[in-house]
C-alpha cells in the first residue's frame, strides 16, 4: 500500500469518516506490515487518534443502537489505537524514547477467567483450570461449565443454600444464576446468592463491580445488595461498581429500569443514566456512557476523561498489582486500552498519551517524574 493511500486512510478514521471496509483494509495492512516487520506507517503527527476516533465511535453509535457494531467500533479503536502507537514507536526519526524498555523489571500478563465458588456445604472449587464440565452436584442442584467458560446453575427440585463465587484480582467470571440470570464478575468481586431462588424476592449480596443480565419475572423482583445500597430490578441490564476504594458506588442502567435506594433517598434510573451512592450517603443520578461503563465486560478499558489515580486502580486490580498512589499528579486520560495486553503495552499506551512515565518493580505500579 503506498504511503499518500496509508495516509489518506489514516486521515479518514482520524475524523470518522472512513467506511468499515476502509478501517478493515487498513487493519489488514497494519497486521501484514508488522509481521513482516515493517515500519512503514504514516510519522508521528496522529498523536491522539485514539481520541478522535473515540469521538467518531460515539456519534455513530448514537445513530445507529446495534449492540453488534458498538462493539465492533470499540474493538476497532482499542486495536488502531494500539497499532497506532507501535507504529509511532517503532519509527527510527520519532523525538523520544519511552522509559518501559528498562522501567518495567518483569512483565505482567492481563488477567484470566479464574474464580473460587463456595458451596452451601463450604466446599471451596477452584474455576479456571479445571477441564471436566460437572462442577456440583447436589440434592435438587446441578452445576456445569458450559461451552463458553461460564458456570451454570440448572435446578433439578428444591436446592437449598447460599453459594459464593468470588474472583481474585487478576481474574474474572460469568455465571448463569438458576433463574436463568447472568452475572459477570470483574476483578477482585465477589457475588453471594442462593442455589435457588424461592421467596416474592431474587436477592443477591455484590462486593467490587458485576455488570447483570436479569430474567424478567415481575412476580419476584431481583434485589442486589451492596455494602451501601439496593438495587431493585423486574428485567434489566445494568452495570454495578462497588469498590470500596471508590469515591462512591455507581450504577449504570443499559435496559430496563431499576431503582437505587440507600438509608431513606432513592431514585429511579432509565436506560442511559447512572446514580452516585457517595460515603456521606449524598445519593444522585446523570447521563452516563453506559459503554464505558461496561468496556471492562467487552475486554476493554475506556477512559473518558478518567482521572490517573483511577485508571491505575483499574489496572492494578486486573493485572493483580500495587500502584504507588502517593505522588500522582492530577491529570485525565482519554482513550481505549484491550484488556488482553499485558501491563508493559497497557502503560506504553499510556505514556504515548503524554505527560508521564511509569516504573513497574516488585510488582508496584509508580510514576516517574
């Protein structure tokens, strides 16, 4: 491909206006030129693309709803956003040099499926290594891995009990409640629930952040509990973040309608919105990016004006790490990072953004000054 071709298309995805089959042509090239190690991508003048190209993804996926190429668009950013940057790095007439080659002691994979689930007995089962699908069995309970990877509960009479999956940092899951409802776990959660649900109510107990897919059933609401609120569903896709490290619990409705309650405020959500529990229990709600909210379920991390403290908060929790947070300047970050890279890559991107340098040793994430 020439260069005048590579940069006329660059320029198009740059400010959205290149056609899907234009991105997937550029794709193609880029993965063709890097395994013939070529470095023939255009000079270091798209600092930002990653930005803009997230600002393209947003208006065209507000005209257009589909599930499928919101992810397609997203996926499509995080990888240019990423080749972009290797490209730029590998360029020998660029003006600087970044410090991970010799700041990074030991590099750190991205994160795994893996969890531990609790029976009611307190039979503790490792998830993530294990090959054979039968899980638990047990008096009215069968429990598998299905195709996919994720647990799946199937009654077969009354099981009784609480269960408890729990993910370690480094590590996340999916679970098929037995009402037909979808739980995903982040990174160092946990979700304790009942092997059936019986009862007028589905109450389940979140610590960290889970994004649900409920089964509607309006004769038994689905109650989440967190250490500071209640979520009360009837059939809904939300996204909750209870870490309690955050500055507040926040809730992120996708489908449906849900009400958020905490001491004696509450409020109601529709699709699109999102509720603050804060510490001192001021409780609100705002417009949100119900897509960032959930990039961590696409295998991504979306920054949208993210402040550093969080960003690396994130990724110590993936990349199971300490981040020295002391002397963290106050700056935001904008962009898309995969979440399958490992940590060198994922704070290369970072830097490429501007601004700092970052030192990975004994497993502890700082800022170089």
């Amino acid at each position: 491909m020439e260069q005048e071709t590579l940069q006329r298309l660059l320029e198009k995805i740059s400010d959205g206006t290149a056609t899907e089959e234009e991105i997937a042509s550029y794709l193609r090239y880029c993965e063709a030129a890097e395994k013939a190690g070529e470095s023939t991508l255009p000079p270091p003048d798209t600092r930002g693309v990653e930005q803009r190209m997230l600002a393209a993804i947003h208006q065209r996926t507000g005209r257009r709803k589909s599930r499928r190429m919101m992810r397609y668009w997203y996926a499509t950013a995080a990888m240019l956003a990423g080749l972009i940057a290797l490209a730029i790095y590998l360029k020998p007439e660029r003006q600087f040099k970044p410090a991970l080659a010799t700041a990074v002691q030991q590099d750190i994979p991205a994160g795994t499926d893996k969890a531990v689930l609790t029976l009611a007995n307190g039979k503790k089962i490792i998830l993530g290594t294990a090959n054979d699908e039968a899980v638990a069995q047990q008096a009215g309970l069968r429990v598998y891995r299905s195709d996919s990877g994720e647990i799946v509960y199937e009654a077969t009479g009354a099981g009784s009990g609480f269960h408890e999956i729990a993910t370690p940092r480094g590590g996340q899951y999916r679970v098929v409640l037995q009402d037909g409802s979808k739980v995903w776990l982040n990174a160092a959660s946990s979700l304790r629930y009942p092997a059936t649900f019986t009862g007028s109510t589905r109450t389940v107990e979140l610590k960290g952040e889970a994004y649900f897919e409920i089964a509607g059933n309006a004769r038994q609401p689905f109650i989440v509990y967190t250490p500071s609120q209640r979520v009360e569903v009837l059939g809904t896709h939300f996204n909750v973040n209870a870490y309690e490290e955050n500055a507040c619990t926040q809730t992120t409705l996708l489908e449906g309608r849900v009400r958020v309650s905490a001491g004696h405020n509450g409020l109601i959500l529709n699709p699109g919105e999102q509720a603050s529990l804060y510490h001192q229990g001021a409780l609100s709600k705002a417009p949100a990016d119900a897509n960032a909210a959930v990039a961590w379920k696409n295998g991504y991390f979306i920054f949208n004006d993210t402040y550093l403290t969080e960003v690396l908060q994130q990724l110590s929790r993936w990349y199971d790490v300490k981040a020295d947070l002391k002397t963290i300047p106050n700056m935001h970050y904008n962009g898309v990072i995969p979440r399958n890279v490992p940590l060198s890559k994922a704070l290369e991107m970072l830097e490429f953004t501007g601004g700092v340098k970052f030192n990975v040793n004994n497993n502890i994430i700082s800022v170089r000054h």
